[in-house]
C-alpha cells in the first residue's frame, strides 16, 4: 500500500548532501551462510564496520533477480531479491538495521532496460506487433533506425540493434544485447517503473540510483541522448516519488558533460542528484601531469545547479574508469598513464582500481581521497578503496575490480568460510594487494593505516558542513602544480591547498580578501601565520595537501 | 718558445728527449706530417696519455679526421698547439665549418646535450681533431685510466678538474668519415659514451645552469652552402619515422613518458608538408633515453638503436624548417633547440634524483 508523504529514514530533506557515500555490492561484501556469495544478512553482520568508519549511505549495487550476465543490471525480476543475496525479508532486516544507525540505502532502478529473461519482455517478443505487451520495447524492421547512436560497449557489441528470431524483428538495446531497452514512448512502461519505485520506497529505501537515464527515449536525427522527451518522465517519476515519499533522493547516472547533466537536475523537479563523471577523469589526468588545469577548466563548464541538488563525487567505482567525457587526446593520455597494458582497457575506459591506478603510492592515494572529500558534492566511497584494494585485470570484463571485500588474512579473505572455488569469485592474492596482509583486520590493528586515515578524514569531513553544502572558488596562483580553493558557507570558510606533484612545491597565494584572518589547519588544528596584504607563502611535500579552517585569530 | 720536434719512432734507439707536444693521427704517416713543424708522432693513439708522461710533455694533438681533410697539416696543427703551448688552456676542441645537413647527430644530439650539461656551448663535444695539456692527461690518467684520445671523457674530465677550454677552428671543413656504417650503429657510439659519462659525473653536470660561450680560436666558422641548392625529400624519413612508431612503439613506451608517448602519436599522424618535431618534445624524449640508458630498463645497445626511426623523424622536420632558409635562420634554428635543451634540464635533473615510473 502507498504511504501517503511516507518519511524516510532521515529527518533532514537535504541529507544526501552532507552524506558520505559508501558503494557495495551484496554479492561482494560479506557470506553469511558459507555459499561463496556475499548475501543480506552478511551485509547486516558488516554494519558495524560500516558505521565505525563514518559513511552515512549505503548504495547497493543491484541484487534484484538476474541472470547476472551483466552482474545484476540485467534484471528479471524488480520487486524481488536474488536468491543469492536472500530474500525480502533479509533486505528488510538489513534496511532497517542500517535505519537503527542513522545510514540512509540507496538501491538501483534500472530503468532504462530489463534483462532479456524478464517476463515483459519474454512475453513481448511472442506478442503481435504493436500489442501493448509487444510495445513495452522498441522494436524496428530493419536495423537502420537510430544510425546516430554511438555504441556504448564498444568491446562486445557491433550494433544496438539485435534480431530475435521469436519476434521476427530487430530490438533496440544500448548495452548489451541480452539487455532489451524499456520503450518510455510506451505509457505503460513508465506506470510499471512508478509502481517498481513505490514499492522499494514502501519498504523504506532512501535513495534510488536511476541507472543509464540519457538513453530512455529514441529519435531517429539524433544521437538518442538526453533528449527532452526522458526529462518529461523524469520530471513524472520525481512528481510519483514527492507524492508519496518525504526525504528520499534520486541520483542520475548521466555520464555526460556537465552542462549536458544539468538539465537532469531540472528546477528540482528532476533528480536530487547526479554524478560528476567528467571531473573524475581530470582529477586522474592533473595529478599524472602534475597540472592543475584539467580540474579547474571542468569546475569552470559546471553550471551553478539548484540549492536543494547535489553533485555526487567519486575516484573509482564498479564500472570501468569511463572515458567518454574526454576529449581524444585527453584519452590518449589517460590510456597511455594508466593502463600501459592493453588488458587493463575495457570499452572506453580502464578498469582498474583506485590503489592500482596510483601505483599504490599512500600519498597519491590520500591526496586524491582529500579531493574527494573537500570538492563540493557528496563523496561515494567504493567498497574496500578504504584499505587500498588491488584488482584483477586478468578476470573477465569488469569483475576485476568486483572481487571479495578483504576483512582478514583467514582463508577466502574472511569473506567467507566456503571452499575457495566456490566463491563466486577469486579473491585477490597477490604479493602487493593480497588479502594476507592487506585487510581489514590489519588495517584496524594499525593506526597509520589507509583504513584509519579514511575514517579520519570521514570524520574530519563531518564536522563541517561547508564540504557538502558550500561554494567553491578557485585561486589560481602561478604554480600550476598547487589547486587551491576555498569552500564558503555564511558561517564557514575553508582554504584547501593541494599539491599535484610528486616533489615539493611552493606556492604563494592570494588571500588579501581574508587579511587578519587565522588559518588554522584542520587535522592538527595548527595556527599558521595571519593573513596580511601580501601573497601568502606556503610550501607543500610531495602531494601534500591542507585543509584550512580561516579563524579569526585567537 | 721551443719548436715541438718530429721523432720518428723507427729510427730512433736512444731515449727519447722530452718534448713540448706529442701528435697522434691514426690517419696519416709520419711523413704526412710535413715540416716546418717539428712533433713527435705517436703512431698509436692509445698510449698518447702514457707518453705524455713518459715523455714530458706539455701536451698532446690529436687528429682524427681523414687525411684528406688532414692535408694542410703544418698550420693545422700550430692552430692546435697555440692554445695549449702560448694561451694555457688545457683542451682545444675543433669546431668546423659545415653545411647545415652536415654532422645532424652532433646537431640534433650530441652538441644541445652536452651544452646543457655541461653549461659549455663546445660545439663539437665528440670532435676528432684536438689538442689538451699534460695538466689533462694528468687528471685522465688518475680518474679515468684506460682513456684514450678517442674514446676518452674529455670534455667531462675537463670540466671536473675546472681546467680551462675553448674551441678552435682547425682550417678545414669537416669531413664525414669514409667509412660507411649504418646509422643504428653511429647513434649509438655517439650516445652510448656521453650517457655512460652523465652516469659516472651525475654530481657535476646537475649543478650547471645556463651555458655559457668559450674562447675561439681561428679564423670564425661559417655555414659551408652547397654549390647548387637541393631539394628536399622527407617522406623516406617520415616513412622510417612511421614505420619505427609501429614496430618499436612498445619498446619506447618503456622508457618514455605518456606526455612524450602522446606527442610521438600526434607526430605520427602528421602529413609530410606539415612535419613538425617540437624542440620541447625532442629534448624530453632525449632526456628520457638518457634515463632509460641509466635505469637499465632494456639492453643499452637495444634501447640506443631504437632511437634511430626518432632521430630520423627529428632530421626530417629540421630539413623541412631550414632546407631554404638563410645561414642566420639556420644559426637561430639550432641555437632555439640548445636552448630548448637547457630550459629542460631541470626535468632531467629531477627524474634522474628521483626515479619513477608515474611521471607526466
């Protein structure tokens, strides 16, 4: 039954954006029940981790019954749970375990398609042409309509137009061909997805991550994104969301140029939230050319967005580290810095880890997180970046960088007691990234480890609100190897200062706006020298960093 | 002022008398050697720095050219003792008038390269014909013994010792050596030695900044300009240049930077009309073999030959640039690439203190 202004789990409307993110899949996590896949009730005995190391939102990755050839975003059946995972009411007992410790959940809505075993669509490939079953997805005669799309999976597939033989006629997919696109010209596909919504909000869910929304809808002419037609449902499925639900979010994934993603936040009638996915990529591409640019021009292309949206912010996450929002040269670069062997590459991206990227060098790997957490948006933690995790380039598509969650040096990582060919993947053992001495366990053990620096920062993060909430302005001083900003709100202000490059670096800043102000460094609250009217002189270690609290003095 | 004396070894039994200067030219006899100048000759080369000392002499001549640029030799070689014997300094280097296609090694390598380091602008580092001081080979002999005149550190030696050098224009164009060898095979004598040197004095040539000119000798070098003007063809060098990109691509991506990696991509997609190797790319690519040769990285005679298809591609876009131009523009050409050379010493210096693979 639909409540009616059901209030989620979080009193403040605007809590997604002082959140921190943490990005999990169930499968990955934790094995309760000693079958080799992470499940509900695995995830629910990890919470305590989860809130010790200070993350306030959890996202799911989806664990909706799958046939798992694109690791549950080929969904067959919505409302339901994997068996794999559990069942409802172990997702219940989850949610409302993560409720009891003030975390938000966010799950997936994949809206855009469904897998080819889904029901609506095994029943339209049998139904008539142009019956409502058949006209849930888009079907042609021919394979030549839409010729403008680009292909996404540029590895696997040749064309976004698949031939089922059942149907006699071609379907459209922009992903794989086992994943059929949703026809959203079709009222009826929307009325589904409502009610698919509804009822994980029903249950409590805070937040739904609304998968691969740019390619709702079709046109022949255009390149079948972001056309106006998917803000039209957008705008439906948030009117749905606010009748029925308080204080829940909806987080785009839009993987498009800034100005391209702004529309998808609409005059907050859109989505709460989306992913900066250009941003990401240049943070890569500054700290590798030790060259502040690459962020600062992105920062400059992204237009203001309404008070009550969010950008989401993030390093790395279960896809590839996409590529798509660069410029050719750009990825050149990119491919060329990071991922000299071609295995690492995967569509347009590189499909790696955080550690890995960064040579699993700790100041690089902090520097980039202290990024994260001051650039303006909400920071999304991936599962096990907190301990550095390594990946597995030589596992097929993206499952390299999915693999068991490392808690201990005990067999399978601690991740689960079954026999090791079981799991429903390898855990990682190499000499570098290996679970033996990189987990959990130790990390706790050692307080100089990743894992304490990460719930620090998390916590640091936490008592100002500025990082979540505030403006953002650049300095710009000659040294272009130094990215200094300030965050503002009414009540804060923050300098942070940080240094791209692997050797020190001086810099002299220009701050005679804040003259006879303090900055007092956060994390040691260390008075410096007041501001006075000249440049203000500082030197930085190799990718040194500072986040400044601006006082006025003591 | 005393003459230098020819003493011909054959004929002499008794001991030889000190003399002011020894001569070696493994190119030409004694009797090649025509009065009224009077040396010793030294018929071998690599005992020159031995007999020096055995000799007493002030200092030694070393003629490397072939004979037919060796003709003149009388005055050649007083331009050469003149520095050392009447002047004080401890090296006089050749340099040569030549044509601006002439010795592109030593202008595209060797010459910038070693200015950088070293902070001299000696134009010739590698040259054949020169002439050094006892004081020299004093410092040869304890820092590097086994050197010889040909395959000795010089110039580096020099330097170290804080010894005085200058350059002097011999009389005679430079000429190619006759010998024909494969190219692979020159770059990597030139190079092979003069990465080997920055190795054993990394702590001298890292404290050098700007360069700086050294006293001339002789009459003033000039550009040689052919009799009649030819035309240029680059597309066998820019063929090279795309052929190497697709062979050896991988061996370079071992030693190079992505920055240099993604302008050797752009380089390659260039037509020849519009053939360009920027100066700043070039230097850091050179910089970069220099840091591969130290680190080891591959085999050294491997990585030094696998330059070839970039220097070509380097040559090409020099040709381009100055095929017409004027001997002043030619001058300023090469003078911006030295430059260029040592505005990014500091990169090398750094990579080299510091090496590790996640550079830019």
């Amino acid at each position: 039954m639909t409540g009616f202004n059901k209030v989620g789990s979080s009193r403040d409307p605007l809590w997604y954006k002082d959140a921190v993110i943490y990005e999990l899949h169930v499968k990955a996590f934790y094995d309760a029940n000693h079958d080799g896949i992470g499940d509900f009730p695995g995830l629910l005995e990890k919470l305590d981790y989860l809130q010790d190391l200070g993350v306030t939102c959890l996202w799911l990755l989806p664990f909706f019954p799958s046939p798992l050839k694109d690791d549950g975003y080929d969904i067959s059946d919505y409302t339901s749970v994997h068996p794999s995972y559990g069942t409802l009411d172990d997702f219940q007992a989850f949610l409302n375990a993560a409720h009891s410790r003030d975390m938000q959940v966010m799950v997936e809505l994949v809206v855009n398609h469904t897998s080819d075993q889904h029901p609506w669509f095994q029943a339209a490939r049998l139904a008539p042409p142009g019956s409502p079953e058949r006209n849930f997805y888009v079907w042609s005669d021919t394979d030549r309509k839409y010729r403008d799309a680009r292909i996404i999976f540029t590895d696997t597939e040749k064309s976004n137009w698949t031939w089922d033989p059942d149907a006699k006629a071609y379907y459209w997919h922009r992903f794989f061909s086992h994943q059929p696109d949703l026809n959203y010209d079709n009222p009826a596909v929307l009325a589904e997805i409502i009610r698919v919504m509804r009822f994980w909000l029903d249950m409590g869910v805070d937040g739904l991550r609304l998968d691969a929304i740019p390619y709702l809808v079709e046109r022949d002419g255009t390149n079948c994104e972001n056309l106006p037609e998917t803000h039209v449902i957008l705008k439906q499925i948030r009117a749905a969301m606010d009748s029925g639900f308080q204080n829940r979010m909806i987080l785009a994934e839009a993987n498009q140029l800034p100005s391209d993603v702004r529309p998808y936040f609409g005059d907050s009638d859109e989505c709460h939230m989306a992913f900066h996915f250009p941003l990401m990529p240049r943070i890569f591409m500054a700290l590798r050319s030790e060259n502040r640019q690459p962020i600062v021009e992105i920062m400059r292309q992204t237009p203001e967005i309404p008070e009550a949206c969010q950008w989401g912010l993030f390093l790395r996450n279960h896809d590839e580290l996409t590529l798509e929002m660069v410029n050719d040269e750009e990825r050149d670069y990119m491919y060329l810095a990071y991922s000299a062997d071609p295995r690492m590459r995967l569509n347009v991206g590189i499909r790696r880890r955080l550690a890995p990227l960064l040579d699993n060098n700790p100041r690089r790997i902090e520097l980039l997180n202290s990024l994260l957490f001051s650039f303006p948006g909400t920071p999304i933690i991936y599962y096990g970046d907190e301990i550095g995790m390594g990946d597995n380039i030589h596992l097929g598509d993206r499952n390299g960088v999915r693999t068991p969650m490392q808690w201990s040096a005990d067999r399978n990582a601690g991740f689960s007691t079954a026999a090791a060919d079981q799991l429903y993947s390898p855990v990682i053992a190499d000499p570098v990234y290996g679970y033996a001495a990189l987990n959990v366990e130790a990390q706790l053990e050692h307080s100089s480890s990743l894992l304490h620096w990460t719930r620090n920062m998390i916590g640091l993060r936490k008592l100002f609100r500025v990082f979540g909430r505030g403006s953002m302005d650049f300095l710009l001083p000659s040294n272009q190897k130094v990215l200094a900003y300030l965050r503002r709100t009414p009540t804060e202000q923050v300098l942070c200062v940080a240094n791209l490059s692997r050797f020190p670096q001086p810099v002299e800043l220009d701050l005679q706006a804040f003259a006879g102000m303090q900055p007092v460094e956060m994390m040691g609250y260390t008075e410096f020298p007041v501001i006075g009217q000249q440049p203000y002189p500082l030197t930085l270690g190799p990718y040194g960093y500072f986040w400044f609290e601006l006082q006025r003095p003591s | 002022m005393a003459q230098p004396s020819i003493v011909s070894e054959a004929a002499s039994s008794a001991p030889l008398a000190p003399v002011e200067m020894l001569v070696a030219a493994p190119n030409l006899t004694p009797e090649e050697i025509r009065a009224p100048a009077h040396l010793d000759f030294v018929h071998s080369p690599d005992n020159l720095l031995e007999e020096i000392q055995t000799r007493q002499a002030r200092g030694a001549i070393v003629l490397g050219s072939p004979a037919s640029a060796l003709s003149g030799s009388p005055s050649i070689i007083a331009n050469f003792t003149h520095p050392i014997l009447e002047q004080g300094f401890d090296l006089a280097i050749g340099r040569y008038s030549e044509g601006r296609f002439d010795g592109l090694i030593n202008k595209a390598l060797v010459y910038p390269l070693t200015r950088a380091l070293y902070g001299l602008q000696i134009h010739y580092p590698s040259a054949l014909d020169f002439s050094f001081s006892s004081k020299l080979a004093d410092v040869l002999t304890v820092n590097a013994p086994g050197s010889t005149p040909l395959r000795g550190p010089f110039l580096s030696a020099a330097v170290a010792a804080g010894l005085r050098i200058c350059e002097v224009n011999p009389g005679f164009a430079r000429e190619a050596p006759k010998e024909a060898r494969d190219l692979s095979s020159l770059l990597a004598d030139a190079l092979g030695p003069l990465f080997a040197d920055m190795e054993r004095n990394a702590s001298l040539w890292q404290r050098s900044r700007a360069s700086q000119p050294v006293p001339q000798f002789g009459a003033a070098v000039e550009l040689i300009e052919p009799e009649q003007p030819s035309d240029v063809d680059i597309s066998k060098l820019v063929d090279a240049f795309a052929r190497g990109y697709k062979d050896l691509f991988e061996v370079w991506a071992q030693v190079l930077s992505p920055r240099t990696l993604l302008d050797l991509k752009k380089l390659a997609r260039l037509a020849p009309t519009d053939f360009r190797f920027p100066d700043e790319s070039w230097t850091r690519l050179v910089y970069e073999f220099a840091l591969g040769h130290r680190q080891r990285l591959m085999s050294r005679e491997h990585l030094l030959r696998s330059l070839t298809p970039l220097y070509l591609a380097w040559v090409a876009s020099y040709a381009l640039e100055v095929h017409e131009a004027s001997s002043d523009v030619v001058d300023r050409r090469l003078e911006r690439l030295c430059l260029t050379f040592e505005a990014g010493k500091p990169y090398l210096v750094s990579r080299w203190r510091w090496p590790d693979r996640f550079n830019p």
